[in-house]
C-alpha cells in the first residue's frame, strides 16, 4: 500500500510538474472516457425507446394474428374461411381462458378527413373495442372512453389525441360535447386522450407510441356500419395476463382460429419474441460498434501514456538507480511505474466523466424527448474503470522495463 501510494504521489508531481506534457498526454484518454460514458448514455436512451414501445403496445405478452395466404392445398377452397371476425373475438375470449383480453381494429378504407369550423386535417381513423384502450395504455384526459354501449348501440362518438384536439379546437374552446365530422359523418367528442409525453410530432412516420397524440378513435361497429366495411377486422390482437402462457395459449388460440376458419390455414400468430430477439441484436451490435470506437480513443490515450512513463524512466534513471542501491526491490519499481500510470490515465478518466456530463447535457438539449440520451452512475463508473485498465496497460512495458533496470548501469548514467 505504501508503495502505491508513492507512486500516486509521484504521478501528481508529474502531472503539475508538466502541465502541458500531461494535459496532451491525458487528451486521449479524456476522450475515450467521455466517448465511452455519452455512447453508454445513448444507447440506453435509444434502447429505453424501444422498452416504452412495447410496453405501451401492449406488452410482451401480446398476440398478433395476422392474415397470411392459405398453403397451396387449401387454395381453392380458401373461400370458405371468413377471415379474421368478431367471431374470432368472441371464440377467443370464450375458449381460451388464458386469454386476459381480445380486441379488434377496423380502419376507415382510404383514410379519414376530419372537419370543425373550417379546420381540416387528414388522419388514420381506428374502429375499437373498449378493450384497445387497456391494452395499448391510453389515458383520458377529459370526458370518457368508447365503452361497450358505444359497441352495441354504435353510437357516433369519437376520442381524440391530445395534438389532434388542440389543432381542431382553438384555444378557448371546450372539445367534450363538440360536432366534427369524418369523412361528412358528424361524431360527437366524448373524450380527449391524455398527452404522451415525448410523443413526435406529426403523422406520418415514428412508432405507435410516439404517434399516440394524433390517434382517433370511433367504435367498431359504427365504423363498420357508417363506411360500408365488410366484417372483416384489420388488426385482432390477444394479451396473455402471464408470459409463462404463452406456449399454452398459442396452441388454444391456433385451435380455436382453425375451427372458426373452418379449417382453412389463412393466419398465423406473431408474438413479440421476435421483436424481443431482434431487440437484444440490436443492443450487442449497438454496444460492439460504438464501444469499438470509444476504445480506440482509450488506447489512443493509453500509448500516450505510455510514452511519457517511458520519457519520464529515462530522465530518472539515475534516481531508479540510487533506490535500487538501497534496496528497492525490483517488484517496487515495478509498481511504482505501474502507480504513476495509473494515476494519469485515472485522472484523465475524471476529467472524461465531467465532460461527459456536459456532452450528455447538450445532447439531451437537442434530442427528442423519445430517445434522450440518459446519463447513468454505471456509464459513469465504468468509464472511469476502463481508463484506468488502460492506464495498467499501458505502464505494464514502461515499469517492466524500470524494474530491469541495472542498478551499477544507472547510477553511471548523467
């Protein structure tokens, strides 16, 4: 211990004895750490982005059934399949008790226009089941949701976003109780969603969840009946109260769709497994690539360590010399170099961590709120650590090389 903290010390009076010398020399390792911390800091707000995706689509216990073509035996009688219905709802809902919840979406056929007082605007218009609501995390605001006498009695009610309700409404003007129409059918405004924070703005791109402030929903049985659609059902969905179901529920909901489609093989079930798989993909090769980079600023900073411990060995060779003379064993010196290496490449990772702050701060600044870079303690830690392996690193040659240092031939040296 107390030869480490010698060689601390010696490390100190190097770097204010060469303020300059050091400060290029620590320039790389400030660098790296920085780097490092702000890729660390972005890959987890990018990958916090994803988490909140899913968790606000429903999880991953959630099941897609998704439309496919019937195999090539089954093609002519393909026919006699309906399709995906309500039927299928309400066979899933009554025979697959592992089944927490089943909802169905239908879309208005070419898009919707909605109409208020001389403001328009173009949106996807989604026919729902109360159940939607649950399933996919929305909130309301003010008002109410579509409910199950919406369904039955397909009333002409609508819920908007939160970005919708502000563009239609001008400030001032209560929505709830309002007439808009859609596509020249009037609707009644019974509820307005609350705003998802970080949400993007407009409505042409980005994922479900940063598109929740531009949704409008209207209930599925008036949107079947209002525009003409036949009963087919664009999207059907089941969420699993549990994950460890979801082998069982597979098998039960792949039974019932067989009998409800008579047989024919026109759907398959997509669950998020493949989405959690191509997420983990994502978060290695995020993780490889950019800590690659970071890395290289680090040895970058580590062989210029390397070369000022080597600089600084040769102007003390006689002062290894005089220690060696007086019994300093070669393990000291060893470790005293090894000290002073890390010393520099530690207090370069400090300032790293400071400046990583501050980057990490500007570019929260400037990034959406929906992937923000997040500053974290363990980014912070182990920026500091992997410079200061770098640092054992690179003093490993220098102090091999002091401790084999002739004592007899050093103390010669001018």
């Amino acid at each position: 211990m107390r030869l480490l903290l010698m060689g601390i010390g010696s490390g100190w009076r190097e770097i204010l004895a060469h303020k300059l010398r050091s400060f290029l020399t620590l320039f790389g390792i400030v660098l790296g750490t920085a780097s490092l911390v702000c890729m660390l800091g972005v890959v987890k707000g990018m990958l916090r982005s994803w988490e909140t995706m899913i968790y606000e689509t429903g999880g991953i216990e959630r099941i897609s059934v998704m439309s496919r073509p019937p195999p090539e035996n089954q093609r002519e009688n393909a026919p006699l399949s309906p399709g995906r219905t309500m039927n299928d709802v309400e066979a899933i809902l009554t025979a697959v008790p592992l089944a927490q919840r089943v909802t169905a979406e239908v879309m208005i056929p070419g898009g919707a226009r909605l109409y208020f007082q001389g403001r328009a605007t173009g949106q996807l218009v989604r026919g729902v089941l109360p159940a939607t609501f649950i399933m996919d995390r929305f909130e309301v605001a003010q008002g109410r949701l579509i409910g199950e006498l919406d369904i039955e009695l397909q009333t002409q009610v609508v819920v908007l976003g939160a970005s919708i309700a502000d563009y239609l409404f001008p400030r001032g003007i209560d929505p709830l109780d309002r007439i808009i129409t859609i596509n020249g059918q009037p609707f009644t405004v019974v509820g307005i969603l609350k705003e998802a924070k970080g949400a993007g703005g407009g409505t042409g791109g980005g994922s479900r969840f940063s598109t929740k402030n531009y949704a409008v929903f209207i209930p599925l049985t008036t949107t079947q009946t209002l525009y003409r659609i036949d009963e087919n059902v664009d999207v059907l969905n089941v969420q699993l109260a549990d994950i460890a179901d979801m082998p069982y529920a597979l098998e039960q909901i792949s039974n019932v769709l067989t009998h409800t489609h008579r047989g024919i093989q026109d759907v398959r079930l997509e669950t998020r497994e493949d989405l959690l798989h191509t997420f983990e993909e994502q978060r290695t090769n995020y993780y490889v690539s950019l800590g690659s980079i970071a890395v290289i600023g680090l040895i970058v900073g580590g062989i210029g360590i390397m070369n000022v411990i080597l600089a600084s060995i040769n102007e003390r060779i006689r002062e290894i010399g005089v220690r060696r003379a007086l019994g300093a064993k070669r393990t000291d010196v060893l470790v005293q170099i090894l000290a002073e290496s890390l010393t520099l490449a530690v207090s370069g990772g400090m300032l790293g961590m400071v400046a990583s702050i501050g980057l990490i701060k500007i570019l929260q600044a400037w990034s959406s709120s929906a992937n923000r870079p997040e500053l974290s303690l363990d980014a912070l830690v182990i920026g500091v650590l992997s410079s200061g392996v770098i640092g054992v690193i690179a003093g490993i040659y220098p102090a091999i090389r002091a401790s084999r240092l002739s004592p007899v031939e050093a103390l010669r040296s001018d």
